[in-house]
C-alpha cells in the first residue's frame, strides 16, 4: 500500500504504531563495503555495546559473517540474536549506500512458537505411536504368516473372536492439563503396561486410538478358548496398572484408571495394506458391543457380554448388571472390579 | 583465522539444535524445544594444524508449511543434513531441501546425518534407503546427540571438505 491510498494521518498512525512495535535500529554502510558510516535507532535492544562509525559491520555481529558486502536486498527472519529474543534483519541495497535495519520480533515469535511446539511434538508422538502399532501389529502379524503359523485370507474370513477394548479414564482432562511431554511419556507408560498383556494371551492389537486399545482374541493360534484368554488378559492388564499407579503414587504422580469392555461373536477378518504391512481389522456386531461396554465401565471394572460370560462359567465372581447401552438400547451384561487405583491412606 | 558459514539443515525434531548443542557445549538434554528461526552459534575447530572458526547456523525444522528461506543459506560454505533414524520419512524432506540447496546456492560439502543413532530398538532406515541415500556421493555419518556418537568427527569432517576441497 503506497501514502496516496490512505489519507496522510491515518498513514502516520499505522506507521507510527509499527514502528513502535518493531524498535528498529539501522546501519548505514559504505556502498559495496561493511564499512558502517551511520548509526541510529534502538540499538539496546540488540547488542550491549551501540555500533560505531568506522567498524566492520561483520565484527558486530557474528550473524553478518559471509553476508556483507549486500550484493542484493536480502531478510533473515527471526534470528535469536540473544535467547528467546528475536529480531528480523534486512539487508538493502541502495544506489549510493547499502543499509542493515534490525527489527524486533520477539512478542509475534514466542506467540507462534506455541502452535509450532504443538505440532512438531503432535509429529514426534504420532511417529513413537506408529512404531508401537508397527512393532505389535505389523511385525507380530508378518512373523507368523512368514513361519506358517497362520493363514489369511485377504477376502475376509469368518472366525469367533473375543473383542477387548481397553482404555484410560480421565486421560483427555489430563492432556489438557499438562505438557505434550509428560502427556506423551505417560501414555507410554500406561500403553507398556497393558500391551504385554494382551500379547502374553495370545491377543493381537488390533488398533490403538489415542489413549484407548481394541485387541481381538481368537486370531492368533492358542490353546485356550479366545473368551478365556481375553478374560485373563483383562485381570492382567489392571494388574499392571494397579502396580503402575503404586509407583505413580510414590513419586507424587497422578493415578490413571482405566475400564475394560470384552464382548464375544462371529467376525469378518480383513487385511488392510498389504505385503509387509499387514494389519487387521475385525469387523462384527459384537465388536461394537465391546466398545460400549468398555464406555460405560468404571475404573477398574470389567464388562462383559452374556456370550463371554456363558463360555467363562460361574466361577469367576462377575455380577449380573443391567445396563442401557447408547445405540443398543437395555442390555444384560456382567461386571467385575478389580483394585486398579492406590487410595492415598 | 579462517571464517566459514555452515548450515544444519532437516525436518523438524530430527535433531539439529541438540546436535549443535553437543558439539559446541557438550550438552544434551531430552526436552524438545521447538527452534523459531535460526540461532547462531560458533567454535573453533582446528584441521590440520588450520584453525577455522565456524560459524554454525542452527536453522528451523522445514515442514510441508515452513520451508526454509534461501537467505539463510546465503554464504553458506557447507551443511549438515539430519535425517531422524527413526523416521525413514524424514528422509524425503532431506532430498527436498539438498534439491533447494543446490538450485538455489549451488553444490556446495554436504555430509549426512543420521541421527538418533542410540535408539536402536527404533531404528527406521532400511538397506534399501540407505543405499539410495548412498547415490548422492556424500558422506553419511550414524550420529548421537545424546551420545556424542560421531558428532565431533562430522564437524571435523565438513570442515576439512570446506578447506582441503
Ligand atoms: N535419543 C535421542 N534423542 C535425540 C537425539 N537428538 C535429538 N533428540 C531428541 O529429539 C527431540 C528433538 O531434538 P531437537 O534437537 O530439538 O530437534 P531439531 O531438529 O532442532 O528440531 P526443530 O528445531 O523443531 O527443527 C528432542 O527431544 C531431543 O532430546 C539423539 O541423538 N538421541
Ligand atoms: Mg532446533
């Protein structure tokens, strides 16, 4: 925009408020040379010791070294000439004299900064996330169809499996409350206690979504039935955590609960990817049921379906519930808690 | 004494600022502080018996939405380019800013980190890749920030493609 667009003061008001915000200070060099000649400006802001007529701009400042003389204009945004202060320098070039102007950018900086910590700690979580998928679904799965272990079927084949979702109580409010560090290495912490588990009996993770896992039973080879194993599976997993939080409590780190939804039934195994990547998904009426289970379990608490619970028998001390599931309407289901959070007695 | 420019270049969180920080104050630490921009920092290395002062510029991650601006690289006599080891992605940026660079400033030294080198476990780059990265006819250094693995011999090593061409 040019002077001529805008009436003179309403020009003078921009101008002056810009300037006041960038605190610049200038240079005036020795056409072709880094000779300064003149000086002015908010210097304070950008070194301890004012530049003088006389000196080699480059000996000032160690940013200047290998780009002077100016042989065209040039822009170094954000250089932290100090920590945490940031200051844009232009370079111009002028018929008769060559100029270095520094403006202040800090305030504008440090606010981006923040969105572009996000995102760059979103991209090294969701790369850590994908290694973990990677290192037990991919390698897992690729292992044993390479030993012969297992066979697939690309097109879908038809199998009863036992469906467990898993997930951590409260996580969302305590991402919100902490930093992406501690949030990324708690997840960790928690996913290191529940995998294993769901590997030692036989489950295979099917997806891990955010701070909650869905694991299927009855894929890879195993001896028990695939209802058994998920059950036992479930004990172990809050187990862990249970001794996860003990640790957490004594060194004064919040304790994280979680809930386990197991529901039974027919399946339709599909391969998504292909080659080394291979990884399943499970697609069931009864999957969708063990979503909601696991929604509506309280800390500690095990949900299962009647179809899990007939196969189980009586022995395991679940509880007859009645629940209304959202999308399924009243359901009777069977619940068991186990001890999953330290009081602080 | 000799003064020379370098850039360390790459994708975001691959490594550069704690590379830097390793090699000139003998730091590392674990939190991840996003650079804006770029910060400048020096140390004398001494190839030899030549004593150069490098001047090490420590310049932002180049993602899909921030490239990096071709000023900086502007009397440039060397670079560093990281790649995270264990992201094979980072990679592909790696590529991208050498093809800037040497559209841009011309084929100036440039030796390859690969960086990260500790977390073994994690490791994401394949026979296949590195071969391809291979091709490029530069150096290729598995590095450490948290280590130390092979960070002093890369700076030394640039720094004597940059003299002893
Ligand atoms: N284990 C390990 N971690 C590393 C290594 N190098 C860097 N890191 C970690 O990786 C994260 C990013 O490191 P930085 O040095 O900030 O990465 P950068 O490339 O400067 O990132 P940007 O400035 O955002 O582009 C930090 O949490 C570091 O602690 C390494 O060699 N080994
Ligand atoms: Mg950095």
């Amino acid at each position: 925009m040019t002077q001529t667009d805008l009436p003179l003061p309403l020009y003078q008001h921009i101008a002056s408020h810009t300037i006041q915000q960038l605190e610049p200070a200038w240079l005036q060099l020795e056409k072709g040379s880094e000779r300064i000649i003149q000086v002015g400006g908010a210097w304070q802001y950008y070194c301890q010791q004012m530049p003088q007529a006389g000196q080699q701009a480059s000996d000032v400042f160690d940013v200047l070294i290998a780009m002077l003389p100016i042989s065209e204009s040039f822009e170094l945004p954000q250089v932290q000439l100090q920590d945490g202060k940031y200051t844009d320098i232009f370079g111009l070039c002028e018929p008769h004299h060559d100029w270095l102007l520094f403006c202040d950018v800090t305030q504008n900086t440090l606010n981006i900064q923040q969105y572009h910590q996000i995102s760059n700690d979103f991209i090294l979580l969701k790369a850590q996330m994908k290694q973990t998928l990677h290192r037990y679904i991919g390698h897992e799965v690729s292992e044993r169809i390479a030993q012969g272990e297992m066979q697939l079927d690309a097109a879908g084949e038809r199998k009863t499996i036992a469906t467990l979702f898993v997930d951590i109580r409260g996580f969302t409010p305590f991402n919100e409350r902490h930093d992406a560090q501690m949030v990324m290495q708690t997840l960790n912490d928690y996913m290191n206690g529940m995998l294993p588990a769901i590997l030692q009996h036989h489950g295979m993770v099917d997806k891990i979504m955010g701070d909650g896992v869905m694991a299927v039973f009855g894929v890879l080879p195993s001896e028990n039935h695939c209802c058994l194993d998920a059950f036992h599976s479930a004990k172990q997993i809050i187990q862990a955590i249970y001794t996860l939080n003990q640790h957490r409590l004594s060194s004064g780190l919040e304790q994280l609960g979680i809930g386990v939804g197991i529901a039974s039934g027919e399946a339709v195994l599909g391969i998504l990817g292909s080659h080394e990547r291979r990884a399943f998904t499970a697609i069931g009426r009864h999957v969708n049921l063990a979503a909601r289970l696991e929604s509506n379990a309280r800390v500690g608490e095990i949900l299962i379906d009647k179809t899990v619970h007939q196969t189980l028998g009586q022995s395991h001390a679940f509880t007859a519930v009645t629940l209304t599931l959202k999308g399924i309407g009243q359901s009777d289901v069977f619940s068991r808690i186990l001890p999953c959070i330290h009081g602080d007695d | 004494m000799i003064q020379k420019k370098i850039c360390i270049l790459g994708a975001a969180g691959v490594g550069k600022t704690s590379l830097t920080a390793q090699f000139v104050y003998s730091k590392f630490s674990e939190k991840y502080l996003s650079t804006m921009g770029v910060k400048i920092d020096k140390k004398v290395v001494t190839v030899d018996d030549t004593s150069v002062n490098l001047m090490i510029w420590d310049i932002h991650g180049e993602d899909k939405y921030k490239k990096i601006t071709n000023s900086y690289l502007r009397g440039s006599a060397g670079i560093l380019t990281v790649i995270d080891g264990t992201r094979a992605e980072t990679i592909q940026t790696a590529y991208e800013i050498l093809e800037r660079v040497h559209r841009d400033i011309g084929k100036i030294p440039n030796i390859f980190l690969l960086n990260k080198h500790d977390l073994s476990d994690a490791w994401d780059i394949n026979e296949q890749a590195l071969a391809e990265l291979k091709k490029y006819g530069n150096p290729i250094y598995t590095t450490s920030a948290k280590t130390g693995e092979h960070v002093d011999s890369s700076f030394q090593k640039l720094t004597k493609m940059l003299i002893k061409p």
